[in-house]
C-alpha cells in the first residue's frame, strides 16, 4: 500500500516548486500536499511520520529559497478554504495560517482598524508572517498577535497565547511544525488615517525596494550597530554584483534579483561571495534573514 493512500487527490508526486515561491526558483519536492481540511492534515502529518518523511510548510514562498534538486521530503501547503478563512468581529481578527496578509491590510484600512499598517506591501500568509515575526521598521506583526493556534509533529492541536508568545526581530518562540491561525487584535482609528500611512509606507518601499523583479525580500538580517545590511553591502561595493542570473540590486544591496534563467545555486553563490566581502571588509558576519530548504 502507498504511503498516501486513499490521500491521492491532495498529494502529487514529485512536483515543481518553483512556481510556488517568489523567486520563481527551486526544485521538486518528493511529495507536494494540499490538505482540504484539518482531518486531512492531521492524516497526512501522521503518516508523514510513520514513514519518516520530513514535513516542510511553505506559505506563499516568498522569504525562501529552495534548492535546485528539490525536496526530499513532504511539503505542505495550507491553502484550501479551511486554512484561508478570516473572520472580523469588532476590533478582533481570526485568520487561518494560509489567509494572504496583503487583503488583510487592505480589508483593515476600509474597516479602520489599525495595527497591520506596518506589513503594507509584505507578500506572504498569515502563517509565515507569525513564524517570521514579519515586519519592519514601521513595526512587526508580533505586536497585534493575541493567540495562535498549532500542530506539532505528532498532529496534536493546541493554542499560545500572549504572555507566552515572544516575538523578536524576524523570530518568533513558535516551534510547533503547524501554524494553523491566529487571532490578531487590532484597535479603531479613522480609516482616511489608516489609509495615509498605509499609502506613505508603500511609496517609501516603491521607492526603495525593487518590486518589479523576481527576489526575496531582505536577504540579511540587520546586524547590530549603525549600518543595515544593505549600507554595508553597497559601501563593500557589491551593487550590481552578479552570479549567473543572480544579482545583488542596483536599488537595495540587500535584495538579490533572479533575472530570467537563474538558478538557486547562482543566488547562493552571490550570498556566499557577498557574506565573505562584508566580513572581510567591516568584520561583520552577516546572517540570513531567508530561508533557505536544501
Ligand atoms: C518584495 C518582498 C518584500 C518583502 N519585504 C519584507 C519586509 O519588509 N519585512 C519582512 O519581514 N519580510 C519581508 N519579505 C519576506 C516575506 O514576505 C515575509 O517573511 C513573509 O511573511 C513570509 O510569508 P510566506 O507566507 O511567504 O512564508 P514562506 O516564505 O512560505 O515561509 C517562511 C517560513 O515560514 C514558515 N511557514 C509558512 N507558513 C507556515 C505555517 N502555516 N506554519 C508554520 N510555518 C510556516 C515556512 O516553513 C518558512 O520557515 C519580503 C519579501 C518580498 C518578496
């Protein structure tokens, strides 16, 4: 009997993931999984664990970088109905892990609540944001998080709530494999407000972000002291610095675009090189802010 027996309808076999990040990158994965509800999930983690077949949970892909040879192992998406569902009651958001935090802003500018602005223009899930703590200098999502709810490895479900949640830069203390919701408690304020800042925080990103290309996000965290990561890679005189298809940006040196027929080895490879200048030339070790699945 197969290991996904009777599942066959949510698990295809060795399939691209590229299409399913932000970078347009990355191989197949052995097992690729769309559970339609919980039952299916719990069913899916537990014969995942019979069988030793390591779980990876990807939201929309885009704070990762997947490895060219793929997956060996299950990756699991939680994007049906029943993991995407957002509920607004009062000043109260209950959102599943899959749910698109993009329309959540914009869906809480319309109905003044206030809170999320800071993840304007931040691509991703509910689930991932939590895990990564998103944010910015405008704030993170740490800070509106009431409780989430979870899975472990074993498929027992269970909720965190505040105080026992800590959140710190680009960290959260949730380890559990599944991140199925959370509640988000926001507070009123006038919409045209919410709208202005929502509206500020976009252009400063238009203007500073390459947008209109294939990448990641910031590929580095911040190191501590005065200089962001993307200062220290434009005064070691990286911009433009190029592997293949991959590129650090000529807009924001800590952004590393894939023009068309790049790999993830040429990413990786720029990271690497970029690393070793930066440390070579201030003594700081940089750490990566993406995740990379190989
Ligand atoms: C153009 C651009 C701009 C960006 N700007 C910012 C920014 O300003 N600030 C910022 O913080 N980030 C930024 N990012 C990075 C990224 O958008 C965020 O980290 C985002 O929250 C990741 O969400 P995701 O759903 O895409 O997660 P993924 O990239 O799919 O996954 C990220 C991590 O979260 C885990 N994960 C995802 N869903 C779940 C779940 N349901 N349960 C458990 N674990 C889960 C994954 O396993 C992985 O470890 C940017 C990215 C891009 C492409």
């Amino acid at each position: 009997m197969s290991i996904f027996s009777g599942l066959e309808q949510i698990v295809s076999k060795n399939y691209s993931l590229a299409r399913h990040t932000w970078y347009g990158l990355g191989g197949p994965a052995d097992y690729f999984i769309r559970p339609d509800n919980t039952d299916q999930l719990v069913e899916v983690t537990k014969r995942c664990g019979e069988s030793n077949i390591p779980i990876y949970v990807l939201g929309a892909g885009s704070n990762l970088l997947i490895a060219d040879k793929g997956i060996r192992g299950a990756v699991v998406k939680l994007e049906a109905e029943a993991f995407t569902a957002v509920n607004y009651d009062g000043e109260t958001i209950t959102a599943g892990a899959g749910a698109e935090l993009n329309k959540i802003v914009l869906n809480c500018t319309q109905k003044g609540l206030s809170g999320l602005e800071a993840l304007t223009g931040i691509p991703g899930t509910v689930g991932g944001a939590v895990r990564m703590n998103s944010g910015g200098r405008f704030g993170d999502i740490g800070a509106v998080v009431e409780s989430v709810t979870l899975m472990d490895n074993q498929a027992n479900m269970f909720e965190r709530s505040k105080p026992d949640l800590i959140f710190d830069y680009r960290t959260s203390n949730i380890l559990a494999k599944f991140i199925l919701g959370a509640k988000l408690q926001l507070s009123g304020a006038d919409p045209e407000q919410i709208l202005r800042t929502v509206q500020e925080i976009w252009i400063y990103k238009k203007n500073n972000q390459p947008l209109s290309t294939k990448n990641s996000g910031c590929i580095f965290k911040n190191p501590p002291g005065p200089n962001g990561a993307g200062a220290l890679i434009d005064r070691a005189g990286l911009k433009g610095l190029a592997v293949g298809g991959a590129k650090v940006s000529e807009k924001h040196a800590n952004f590393i675009v894939a023009a068309k027929g790049c790999t993830a080895k040429d990413v990786l490879r720029v990271i690497d090189i970029v690393k070793e200048k930066v440390k070579e030339k201030f003594d700081v070790e940089l750490e990566l802010e993406i995740e990379i699945w190989k």
